[in-house]
C-alpha cells in the first residue's frame, strides 16, 4: 500500500491487489497508453487526460505530473516510509551535520578541502595537532565546504568551528 499526497492538499491510498488497482478501499478501472517516455495517455469513466511524468525525485519520492495542461505535486509513501514514521526514524537527514568544531585544543597544521569542494563522509579534511599527536579531522558527512573558518598555522579552542557545510 503506498499513501499517495496531491498539491500537499488530497490524500489517497493505493494498492494494487489481485491485478486490481484499489483507491481508498475501492477498484478504479484505467485505460492506458504509452505515447512516449514520460507521456501516457489515460481513460477513466469515459474521460480522456493526456499525462506527462515533468521531474521525478526518487530520493524524495516525489514527482511533478503534468495532467491536461495542469500540474500537480505529488508524494509517495510506502509502507516502509511509514513504519520509520511510526519508529521516529522518519527525520534521520534532517540531522545532517553542518559544521565540523575542534574535539580538543590544538594548532592547524594542514587544511585539505578547498571552499566550494564536495566531500563524502570519511574524507580527511584537516590536520590538528594536539598533545604533540598529529590527528586528522575527517567529514562524518557527504557534502559541499561552505566556508573554512581556519587557515594552516592558526591556534584553535575546543568546540571552535572550523568548517562549515551548505
């Protein structure tokens, strides 16, 4: 079963079941054509619609449908969406990290990323040297370098912001 939202606005279920198309507990019946890669053509109670597929967000899950002209926004959950819901797991990205802060006093030795570089979590992005060690600070997360907040040589506090993530 997939919850289906149109415009933020309406809300559907939908399951195919048995070779059965289900809307809200209900059958529908349709008559599709494929009229090219993201173009069908649909018949449902004697009405004609011409649909174009114009973004998709498979991420996301969602999806902008151009209908006769008209386009809606469209967003899909499964059944998976919704048990992370139920488990409080749904917001785990909004938890992404935007800045990296020193663990510990420490002097700069070397900055490896450039502002405006993509790095992937585990990425080395500096060297510290704290202690008489030498302690490379990594990227816990996939992103883009916003701004350095430091330069090679710089003393630095714990908990200072060093880099920063769009």
């Amino acid at each position: 079963m997939y919850k289906v939202k149109v415009n933020d606005q309406f809300l559907f279920e939908v399951e195919n079941k048995d070779s059965a198309f289900l809307v809200n507990g209900g059958q529908v019946q349709l008559d599709l054509s494929t009229i090219g890669h993201a173009n069908t053509h649909v018949l449902y109670q004697n009405k004609s619609f011409n649909t174009e597929l114009v973004d998709i967000n498979k991420a996301e899950k969602t999806c902008k449908i151009k209908v006769n002209g008209n386009i809606y926004h469209i967003s899909i959950e499964d059944q998976f969406d919704v048990l992370l819901k139920q488990l409080g797991l749904d917001n785990m990205s909004a938890n992404k990290v935007l800045e990296i802060k020193a663990p510990m006093p420490g002097l700069v030795l070397k900055v490896l990323v450039e502002e405006n570089a993509e790095v992937k979590k585990g990425d080395n992005l500096l060297v510290l040297e704290a202690m008489k060690m030498e302690n490379v600070l990594k990227s816990s997360t996939d992103g883009v370098v916003k701004k350095i907040l430091i330069k090679q040589g710089d003393k630095v506090e714990k908990n200072q912001i060093l880099v920063q993530f769009k």
